[in-house]
C-alpha cells in the first residue's frame, strides 16, 4: 500500500492511497477527498497510509477495529499506553512526537 499523487484538471494535485496493484483503497479515498485542495490532505494520506499498513500486519480490518486496536497502535507508534503493545513496528524510525501524536490521533479519529 501506498500513497499516490493524482494530478487534476487544472494544476490542483490530490493525494491517495493504492493497494500494491495499483487500485484506489476506497475508504481512504472517500476520506482523503473531504480534505482535497489542502496540506492536510497529504499528511493524512501518509499518517494514514502506516496506520493501515499496521492494519494489515495485525489482520484487523479497518472496519472491525474497536477503541483498544487504536490505543496499542498509538502506543507503537509513540503515545504513553499502558498495555501491552505487541510486536514493535516502525522498526528504525523514531517514535511520533506530541504534534505527530496530534495529528495522527485527528487523522484516525476522522477515518
């Protein structure tokens, strides 16, 4: 999975994500297109980009993730949970600080 420009009439870009064939992620296209013609367009296609990646990795379906799938994904990613966080994730890359925190939290939160 990926993030995607898409190239629109008249010079405005938008921002996506595909499956690894190259097919639209309709859910998070639906959502991506609330926020077409910004910057958080963007940064929510990459916030929510890694989120489903993990999604994927755990065999959760996006649309059967309940409030705790959530909290142990902020955990992995940076976010103080107690609770057992599982596998680590994100191997190599620093951990989100709090505006990255935010802003994911925002991106999730609106998914």
């Amino acid at each position: 999975m990926r993030v995607q420009r898409i190239e629109r009439k008249g010079g405005w870009r938008s921002w996506t994500i595909v499956w690894p064939e190259g097919t639209l992620h309709a859910e998070a296209d639906r959502f991506l297109r609330v926020h077409d013609g910004s910057g958080t367009q963007k940064t929510y296609a990459y916030y929510l980009v890694d989120h489903l990646r993990w999604l994927e990795r755990e065999c959760l379906a996006f649309d059967t993730v309940q409030l705790r799938d959530l909290e142990r994904y902020m955990g992995i990613v940076g976010a103080e949970v107690h609770m057992p966080l599982g596998e680590p994730w994100r191997v190599g890359k620093r951990p989100y600080g709090r505006s990255a925190l935010s802003i994911a939290a925002s991106c999730l939160k609106g998914f």
